[in-house]
C-alpha cells in the first residue's frame, strides 16, 4: 500500500534521535517487506520491541489437510461449525476449512477476546460476516463491522475483541502479502479511476495507542516442521507491545468495506475478473455484491458454465439471494468448492428464471487459488455429501 500515513509523533528526520520528554530515547523500529525492498513503515517504541523473557510451544488447532480426491465440488456449511460465541476467540478457535502452500481459510464465531497475537507467516484478511469487534494493534485502533475485510499485515501485534453480539469471521491467511490488484494501481501506487474503490475507502488507525504492561504473552504463529510447514510459539515480552507513540510509513492494517466496492457491470455478463478486491501469492480475492446485471435484451444474468483451467474456486456465501445457485441447497453461511478441472455454472433452473432480471441482491466473497485446495478439520465436518449431484438430479447407486 503505497499511501503514506503518519500518526502520532514521529522526528522531523528518520533514523534520528528521537527522545521522550524525560530525555529517554524512543526506540525505532522498520517494519519492511520483501528484505527491505518495498513497504514498510518507522515505529518508535517506548520500550525496547526485542526484550524477551520466555519463549515456549504455543500448540497449534488442528492444520492437517486431506486431499480432495477422488475430484468433487462441494458445499460447505460454515455455520454448523460452532453453536455460538461463548468460550471462543478469533486467534484460538479459528477451524481450518481449506488449504494449500499458499493460503488457508478458516472460520470462528467467537465472543470472548483473544489473545495477543501475531501472524509471522504472510498477511492476513479476515472478513467480517456477522457482528463487530474491535482490534487493537501495534498501529492503533480499528473497529471492524459487518462487511469488514481487515488486513492485517504480517507480523503485526495485535487482538481481537468481539463486540456485543460476538462476531463471525471468515478468516483468510497468506503465505504471503496480500493487496489490491496491480491493475487498479499507477506505478506509483495511487488508486487508477477505473478501480472499483480508492483510498477514500479504506480505513486505518488514528491515533497511537498505548498500554502499560510488564511481562506480557504474545502468541506467534511462524514457519516450522508442523502440518503445512506452521508451528506457534508463546513469546512473552518484557514490556507491552502497545508501546508506540507514532510511526509513519506505508505498511500498516487497515479496513475496507464491502458496501464501499463499486460493482462493474455490462450489457452482458461480465468476467470474473471485474469482482476482485485483493490479490495475494497464487490467489485472488473477490467479491460479489448488490448490482444491476446485464442490459442486452436477450442478456442472460447468471453466469455461463465455466472452466478456470488454472483455479479452484471457493465462494461464501454471506448475504442476499445468490441466484446462480438456486436449487443447490447453498444458503448464507455456505461455501461451494469448485475446484480445477471440473467445468461449473448455474443450477439448470437457475437460467431461465434469471431471465429479465434487472438486479441481483447478492453478498458472496471468493477465493480462487492457483494451486489444489485441501480439506481441513472444519470442511470435512460440514460437507453435505451431496452438493456433487445436484446439477444432474442423481448418483449412480444412489
């Protein structure tokens, strides 16, 4: 994200001292990526960001995958994964839905607020499906609501505190930075006019926000030899990670939303392409919203069968009507899998009855990943075993 931003007190010079009003030095840290070579940003701690005191096994949930073979296309049912939020917070109790090398996507209803916590493998982008929560970071505060993406960049300190209601997450992990499309952006990093949303829309910290503490743990999930190359640790600091009073730069989280994304439309249907939002290391993130739909006079608004050669595609389905899957048993809280190689479109039903339609009253958010996506735990136990079948009627045997 090329769009600077200084919050809090920073020295009129980088890499300067920079002192409290006892005298002290602040400690200067640079959060950069890609070895120092791209975004980064200058924070200026209070306390000293390497003081550690203890450091041991942070056991991980389950993050083994099974592979989807013999090839099938399914339909997941988040919301059967958890009863409600009481006991679970968002770093904790995530359930592994689907995964490969590249990403990995998970779900919490969670009510109670998680630990400190850092990401120390790739960037993350949580959507909010349902309820709010704030998230306290070392940037700041962001308060998350209904149709929140939140990025989270790697290694970034921070917590979850669900608000009143709890809140639903749809949680997905990189194994790399995630970001808007290149396509939407100058070269030099400005929003182009023809992206379906600019800097206007997102949202990031305000001001710094600062918290006493001694002795303070910090869950950290990072590179090892457990399932999908992923291990956790318990590093407990000597002083609160919450200590910086500024920091400037162009890496920082932030949130975006869904309502703030323009759809694309045409007289006939469009690609999906024109539904992108982010893109990560082998994946892209779409989503798909309120729109009007085609206007040719024999247009037809669902989309035609395809084949993404390259791709699996996962689809949540998280608000409105999705018409394409009209008679498939998918509903709010759904997720198909439509994986590579097999060719995937509307239900037959579904066609005609989009016929003169002007506009959909659809919310689903898309993951299409360049590699194989595996079950985890949490996909294995909502599949509904029939989905497969629903475009032909019937199963041989069945």
């Amino acid at each position: 994200m090329a769009y600077y931003r200084q919050v809090g007190q920073v020295p009129p010079k980088r890499h300067t001292q920079f002192r409290n009003p006892d005298g002290a030095l602040y400690y200067e840290e640079l959060m950069g990526e890609e070895g120092f070579s791209s975004d980064s940003s200058l924070l200026y701690h209070s306390g000293v960001p390497s003081a550690i005191v203890d450091s041991q096994v942070w056991s991980l949930p389950d993050l083994s995958t099974t592979a989807n073979h013999p090839l099938t296309p399914r339909h997941l049912k988040l919301h059967d994964l958890f009863d409600g939020p009481a006991g679970s917070n968002v770093v904790e109790h995530r359930r592994l839905v689907l995964g490969n090398g590249d990403v990995r996507i998970s779900y919490v209803v969670a009510g109670e607020p998680s630990p400190y916590y850092r990401n120390a493998i790739g960037d993350e982008c949580v959507y909010v499906e349902k309820g709010s929560a704030t998230v306290e970071t070392v940037f700041g505060v962001l308060e998350a609501r209904e149709g929140d993406y939140v990025l989270i960049p790697r290694a970034t300190t921070h917590r979850w505190l669900p608000g009143a209601d709890g809140v639903h997450a749809y949680c997905i992990e990189a194994n790399s930075h995630i970001a808007p499309p290149k396509r939407y952006l100058s070269r030099y990093g400005q929003f182009l006019e023809h992206a379906p949303y600019c800097e206007r829309d997102l949202v990031t910290p305000a001001t710094p926000y600062v918290v006493d503490g001694v002795d303070v743990e910090v869950l950290v999930k990072h590179r090892g030899n457990g399932p999908g190359g992923i291990v956790g640790s318990r590093m407990t600091y000597a002083t609160h990670p919450f200590d910086v009073v500024g920091w400037d730069g162009c890496l920082y989280p932030y949130t975006f939303n869904v309502s703030d994304f323009e759809p694309i439309t045409g007289r006939i249907h469009q690609p999906p392409p024109v539904h992108q939002v982010f893109e990560g290391h082998n994946f892209v993130i779409c989503n798909f919203v309120p729109r009007k739909v085609d206007y040719h006079p024999l247009s037809v608004p669902v989309p035609y069968y395809h084949s993404n050669v390259d791709s699996d595609e996962v689809m949540f389905y998280c608000g409105g009507d999705y018409e394409a899957r009209k008679g498939s048993g998918i509903g709010l809280g759904s997720i198909s899998l439509h994986p590579g190689g097999y060719a995937h479109g509307p239900q037959p039903s579904a066609i005609e009855a989009s016929l003169g339609a002007e506009s959909f009253e659809e919310l689903a958010v898309m993951v299409d990943t360049f590699r194989p996506l595996e079950l985890g735990e949490g996909g294995t136990a909502v599949d509904d075993g029939v989905y497969a079948w629903t475009w032909s009627g019937r199963r041989l045997g069945g």
